[in-house]
C-alpha cells in the first residue's frame, strides 16, 4: 500500500490522496558522511587558498543514500584568477601532478600511480568566469556558484572536511534518484548531462524534460542556428564519453 495514503480514507471510502514533493528554495548544511579520508591532504591547501569541491564528488561524499554513485573527479573551484594561478602552481611544483587536459573551463590533471593522489578520483580545477548562465567566478560566496549549477543532485560544496553545504531538495532527489533541474545554461548541454545522470541510473520526469523544450523554444533564432551548426558537424564522428563531456562544457559557456 502506498504510505502516502491514509488509511481512514480507505475505510470511509474517499478518494485517496497522495502527497506530492514540493520543490524547496535555498541551500542547507550538512555533514559528509563518506569520501573524506582520501581526500583529507587536499583540505589544508584548499582552505588556504579560500577554494571548495563542488559538484559530484561533494554528492557523493554528503549522499544519504546506501550505495552512491561515485564521482569519476574532484571539481575544485578556485573563484578569482589568482587563487587558481596559485593552487595550479603548487600542484604542479609542489605536487608534481602533470596536466592531462586543458580547455577553457578547466584543467585536469593526471592521476598518479603512487603518492596520496593515487587513492581518489583526479583533480580538475575550474577556471573563474563568469559567461553567459555559467559562473565559476565568486568572492567568498559559494553560494553564487552553486545557485548557476543545474541539476539538484549537484549543487554541492565541500566546505571543510566536517561540513558542506547542498540544495534544499539534495536528499530528497539524491535518495530517489531524480534528475530536477533548477538553471539552464543551454538546453543542448542539459540533455547530454541529462542522458549522462540516466545512464548512471538517475530518473528524468516528464516535468523536468519540459524544462529543456521550453528554454529551447524561447531562445532566438540566432543561438539555434548556432547550436544546430556546431552539432551537425559532430553528428557524423564516433564521439566518445570524454568528447561529449567536453562538448557539454564548451556548450555551457556559450
């Protein structure tokens, strides 16, 4: 029987009514609860250089669920250009942690064989900016980045190793796997994000994919195009993961 209907409805024979979630506003604190041991070296360096995880490895760690999905890297994002300057210059220097790729939302380092990076996911640090609906850019305010972040499930931060800091709707989404989308920074970018969280198990209700129709109906004619152009010339390769990926940042920025 489904708990949300009452039992006194059954017996005096009324329609039943079933509560529905209602989407909450804001962000709340919470504790981490996973993920933080392997990554306890980073803290001192990232707390020095006023820098947070954010995102996937922030879901993962801050996660009610069992069995969380585990985050592929660790998103530091640095807020001024001369915290990430900084912070990429003691990785490599102090580090000795080699870039594997780089574009213009971020850097990725390759993941040791040995050493305490050996042990968790790689490091990626997101370079600050602040274009169009994507913003990397903030001054001592999380909060800016993680209200730009799409996706209810991702709109983490680590603060420090004891605390952090997620949606309103974080443990309701995260514990039943659901995909609700709360910013768009391109409908295009969305989907492939969107089709990335189902393979990984996450469910995308018929509201939430209405969110990307109607964003896509309401930009011009111009961006359209554009977009239209830059996929169709993609449409005849064989695009692995990492391509896709890439081609979701690159189209978040425009």
């Amino acid at each position: 029987m489904n708990k949300d209907i009452k039992k006194e409805d059954i017996l005096m024979n009324k329609k039943p009514t079933i509560n529905r979630y209602i989407s909450k506003e804001g962000f709340e604190n919470k504790v981490p609860i996973r993920g933080i041991h392997e990554i306890r070296h980073l803290f001192p360096t990232l707390l020095s250089h006023n820098c947070f995880i954010c995102g996937g490895y922030a879901r993962y760690c801050m996660s009610s669920r069992r069995d969380p999905i585990p985050a592929k890297d660790i998103d530091i994002y640095t807020g001024n250009n001369e915290n990430f300057h900084k912070l990429h210059t003691h990785f490599c220097n102090n580090e000795n942690l080699t870039i594997r790729h780089e574009n213009q939302i971020s850097i990725t380092y390759n993941r040791p064989t040995t050493t305490k990076f050996a042990y968790h996911p790689e490091i990626q640090i997101i370079k600050p900016l602040e274009k169009g609906r994507i913003v990397t850019l903030f001054d001592n305010d999380i909060i800016k980045v993680l209200n730009s972040f799409d996706f209810t499930i991702i709109r983490t931060a680590l603060i420090g190793p004891y605390s952090g800091i997620v949606d309103a709707d974080f443990d309701h989404d995260e514990e039943k796997k659901i995909i609700r989308i709360k910013n768009i920074h391109c409908p295009v970018s969305s989907t492939l994000r969107c089709m990335k969280y189902s393979k990984k198990g996450y469910y995308l209700p018929p509201t939430e994919t209405l969110k990307l129709l109607v964003d896509w109906e309401h930009r011009d004619s111009e961006y359209k195009s554009k977009i239209l152009t830059f996929v169709e010339k993609l449409n005849a390769k064989n695009i692995t993961q990492e391509e896709i990926d890439e081609l979701e940042e690159m189209l978040n920025v425009d």
